[in-house]
C-alpha cells in the first residue's frame, strides 16, 4: 500500500505544475480561515465610519465551539482546486501514456487505481490536519471564555470534512479516467454542480416536489455538499443543523464507493 | 527445451477489424525471437497482449506456464513502439521510477545507463532529449530490473547506426546470458543477425515460424563470373543449373537438388574456363520474408 502511494507520489514530486497548485491551495485555504476574523474586524471598522456598528463578539465566527463548523465549511469551498490537481495527475498518465507503460512495468491495473486513490486519502488528511491546526490555534485566540465543557461538539464535523474532501477527490479521478482529456474532464468538473442542478429542477418540479423531494439528498454532488450543512444562518436568530446527519455519511461514503469502482471498472475494460 | 511463453488461439478485434487472428505461438527459453510482418500486421498489438494493455478478444497465453499476471510482467522488461517516460522527470527519476514498479534494485541505474551511453545526460528532463536518445533510455528501463525476457518493438528505430550496431551487440550479449528476446522489427538483416527463431505475420494471421538456419535451406545460389564471353550461354549447357540471371555483372545460378558449386566449378574447369567470382549465397531472410508473404498472396 504504502509502496503505490511511494510511486505516485514520485511521479509528482517533481512537477512544478503540482507544487504550485497543492501551493496555491494550501496557502489560500490556510489565509483564508485564519485570518477570517481580521477580515471581520476591518468590516467592522469600516461600518463604524459609516455609523454602522457591528459588534463582532456577538459574532462567535471564531469561538469553540462554533469555529469546528464554520471553518470546515469555508474550507469546504476550496477542494475544486485539489480536485484540478487530480485531474491533472490522472489526465497526465493518459496524455503522455505512462499508464500504459506503468502497466507494462507490471502494475496491475488495480494498484494503479490505488496508487491515485491513496494519493486522494492523503491529500484529503492533509487538508483535515491543517484546517484542525487552524481551528486550535485561532480558536484558543478568539475564544473569550473556554468552556470545556463544550469543546469538543461539533468536531464530528471533521470526519464529514474528511469524507466531503475524499469523496470529492473520487469524484475527479473517476472523471478523469473516463473522459481522459485533461480540458474537457476540468470543464466537466466545473460545471457538474450546475448540471446536477439543472436534471434536479426538470424532475422536481413543484407539483410533485412534496412527493419525492426527499430523493434530491441522493445526489451524487448534493450528498456531498449535505454533509457539511451551511452554519452562517445561526448567526442571524435561525434553526441551523449543527450536527453530522448519518444519512448523509451513508449516502456519501456510499457514492464515494461507486466513483472508485466505476472508475475500477472503465480501467478494467478497455485498452490502454 | 523449457517453453517461456505459449500463446493458445490469441485473436484481437478493434470493432469489425481483426487486427490478431487466432495465433498459436511458442517461444522457448534461449530464443532470440524476431515477430516480422508488414505495417499493421498486428506485431504491437499481439504484444500488447501479452504485455497487458490490450485485453484479448479470445484466446489466451502463459507465461513459464502459468496465466499470465502483473507479476509476471514484473519479470520481462518491455518497451513497446514509442518510448514512454515522464516528460518532466529526468532521465534518472524516469528510471528510478520503473525499477520502483518492478521492485527492481536502483543501484542498477548507473550500470544500464552506462550501458546506453546516457550517463551524461541523465539529469536532464525527458523532454529534452533527442529520438535516439529516448529510446536509449527506453531500452535502459527494459534492462534495470534486470529481466529474464526482453520484449523490444522496433528497439532501433530512430538510432544511428553506431547505435542500431551497439544494440545489435547489446541483444547479443544479453541472449548470450541464456535469456529470452522477443524482438519486432522491420530492419531484416538485422533479425537475421540476432535472432535464432522468426515468426511472420500478415494482417493478424502467422504465416510462418521456424528457425532462422532454415531460411533457404534445400536451394543453393552460385554467383559466378569468369573471362569468357559466352559464359551465359555455356552456363545453360550445365546439368545442375536451374535458372539463371545476370546482376551486377555477376552471373547467379540457381542449383538444382542435389548439386552444388563444386560441381559448376568442375563443369566450367573441364569446359576449359577457370572462374574469376565464384561463391555460394545464402538465400536472405528479406527474400524469404517476401516470398512468405506474396505466397500467402495467391492463397488467399
Ligand atoms: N487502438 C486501436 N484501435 C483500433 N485499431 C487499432 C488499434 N491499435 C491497432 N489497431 C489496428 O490493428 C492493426 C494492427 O496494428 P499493430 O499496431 O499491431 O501493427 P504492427 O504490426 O505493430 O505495425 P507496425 O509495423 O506499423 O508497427 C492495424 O490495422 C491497426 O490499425
Ligand atoms: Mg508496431
């Protein structure tokens, strides 16, 4: 196992277009969530000229434990970036048809495929350990009052992070081996939540939106964005969901499971 | 003798084209193997097969006798048509990278680099080097594991000929060490320097296999030449000769079974005419080779 991932991370370690774009991703990730609270006190700086005041302590952006979600959420956002590097990785091989040769070599096409699969665990752990790091360092800052008590709700979310990252990382790869084509896979990539969108407005249309909409959380994308829920409404008086739905785990581990075995499958099959 | 790979009934077809046909095949351990057939005659394709990139369509094969798995596959070193490498790596991480695949020892780069004359140039991106050089580095990733069976398709092409002789060398020197080479390959005369065995093969379909040695076997061909102004015509009058051209100033004759230059030299000595040239030719692989496949002509 550790012997696939040692090869692909090989392949990689030394392409520049890797390094800049796990760069660019890691680096906008860790800006962005650590320094969300500057931002807020420059907003509320800039509202008080206007006569605006917004007292950001009623906003606990930043407080345990409210921070878990609110930043895996935000962080949620950035995994198109990590899923490109992926489609790059996988359309690279058909490009230049390494895979072939790594075939050739005496892979078996399985552990090709888990070569790049473990690339995603990794990947999708990294992001994990440095948002969790972010988390804890900005949280111990903002926190006012640390309730113990109370630290660790929420943290669950982390696993739902993890699968969200991973499931969507699977969802690139399969994607990749399926179309091949680095452009073509990277423009499908970008517009499948539109897509998904689009099928779900034909099939519920109003009229039978009571009867079936429940189905919409079967989704393949929708499932992976409903593990994470949108948490920024709490902070204007509403009902939030502030835990991790099992369904939603169900329904995403399930998906995650089918990506990686439709891709199995298409590698399977056809000539390379 | 121990049979390497036998092939069962291999057929390949890309939609309604056969591009292999129920091929039987076997090669033994030794064998110098050259697949020769025209452009598209299914040579990348059957190794392909055996390489597993190309899923048969029926049939099957065995390698040592056992199904083939990536395993096995750790064991041959192969390069098929077009040399494949990162092209961002270097020479030496491309290489570093196949011994990983094949669970090779990296300490056998430098030596397979030294062996294709790359040492120089090993740091430098894949990308940059010229045709000959990738396939130099290609038949270096071939030999870092250190493999009991060499698949080379077109090992040579692209290289100079320095290069094509220090293969030619190289395949020699391996084959000597009592390993297996599968060799495709247009350039004849060099099959029929390296190889002990050849299979020829028409659009998917074996026309031919058997040992080079045999190749015009049964047919002897005399060139001849001699200072006399009628030789063509008193060549005619001897017994043993079948047919007879003129090339390049030299006179061939096409003896009969059962005799041989020994005897055209007696009839022209008694005729009172002593022979300026006289040599026995074997007849070429390309000649066999081009007999093979417009007989296969006419049959089908
Ligand atoms: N992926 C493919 N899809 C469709 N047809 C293919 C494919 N690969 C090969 N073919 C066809 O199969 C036939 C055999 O091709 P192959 O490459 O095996 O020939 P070859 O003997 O290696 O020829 P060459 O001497 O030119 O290398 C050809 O007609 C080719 O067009
Ligand atoms: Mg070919």
């Amino acid at each position: 196992m550790l012997h696939l991932l040692k090869i692909d991370l090989k392949k990689m370690t030394s392409y520049r277009t890797f390094w800049v774009i796990c760069g660019l991703y890691f680096l906008t990730l860790g800006f962005t969530t650590a320094s969300g609270m500057e931002i807020l006190k420059w907003l509320a700086s800039k509202g008080a000229e206007f006569g605006a005041s917004i007292n950001i302590n009623r906003v606990p952006l930043y407080h345990f434990p409210d921070i878990w979600q609110n930043l895996i959420w935000i962080s949620g956002l950035f995994k198109i970036v990590l899923a490109v590097m992926v489609v790059i990785s996988i359309t690279n091989e058909y490009q230049y048809r390494t895979i072939r040769q790594n075939i050739i070599d005496g892979m078996s096409r399985w552990e090709f495929l888990q070569s790049k699969i473990l690339t995603n665990v990794m990947l999708s752990l990294m992001s994990v350990l440095m948002i969790l790091s972010i988390a804890l360092f900005t949280g111990f800052i903002y926190t006012p009052k640390i309730e113990w008590d109370y630290f660790l709700v929420g943290s669950e979310f982390f696993v739902a992070y993890f699968l969200e990252i991973f499931a969507f990382l699977s969802y690139a790869l399969m994607l990749g081996i399926l179309v091949q084509r680095s452009g073509l896979t990277i423009v499908l990539l970008m517009l499948s939540h539109m897509i998904e969108a689009i099928i779900k407005l034909n099939i519920f249309r109003s009229s039978v939106e009571d009867q079936i909409g429940f189905l919409k959380q079967f989704f393949p994308l929708e499932s992976i964005t409903n593990l994470v829920p949108l948490p920024f409404a709490r902070y204007a008086f509403q009902e939030i969901q502030d835990y991790v739905a099992l369904t939603a785990v169900a329904i995403a581990i399930g998906w995650t499971v089918l990506f990686n075995y439709f891709a199995y499958l298409k590698l399977r099959k056809s000539d390379i | 003798m121990e049979t390497v790979l036998s092939i069962q009934k291999l057929t390949k077809n890309f939609g309604k084209l056969c591009a292999v046909n129920n091929l039987d095949l076997e090669v033994k351990k030794g064998q110098v193997f050259g697949m020769l057939g025209p452009n598209g005659s299914g040579k990348t394709t059957t190794l392909g097969m055996l390489m597993g990139v190309v899923n048969p369509t029926s049939g099957s094969f065995s390698w040592f006798g056992e199904p083939a798995s990536h395993l096995t596959r750790k064991k041959i070193g192969a390069v098929l048509e077009h040399p494949i490498f990162y092209p961002y790596l270097s020479g030496q991480k491309n290489l570093e990278l196949n011994a990983m695949i094949k669970g090779a020892d990296p300490g056998n780069i430098p030596k397979v680099l030294e062996t294709v004359e790359l040492t120089a140039r090993k740091d430098d991106k894949f990308r940059t080097y010229s045709l000959g050089m990738k396939q130099r580095l290609a038949i270096a990733s071939a030999l870092v594991s250190d493999p009991i069976i060499l698949i080379l398709d077109e090992p040579t092409n692209g290289l100079d000929p320095m290069g094509i002789a220090e293969i030619r060398e190289i395949i020699k020197k391996i084959a000597a060490d009592g390993k297996t080479i599968i060799l495709a390959s247009h350039l004849l005369d060099e099959v029929q320097k390296v190889c002990t065995h050849f299979a020829v093969l028409k659009r998917g379909t074996l026309m031919h296999t058997g040992p080079v040695d045999d190749v015009g076997k049964g047919e002897e061909l005399v060139e001849v030449q001699a200072y006399h102004d009628d030789l063509g015509v008193l060549l005619q009058e001897f017994m043993g000769s079948a047919s007879i051209k003129k090339e390049n100033g030299l006179f061939q004759v096409m003896m009969k079974d059962g005799y041989h230059s020994k005897d055209l030299n007696r009839f022209l000595f008694d005729k009172g005419i002593v022979a300026s040239h006289l040599a026995t030719r074997k007849k070429s692989l390309e000649k066999q080779f081009l007999e093979i496949l417009s007989d296969a002509g006419h049959h089908g």
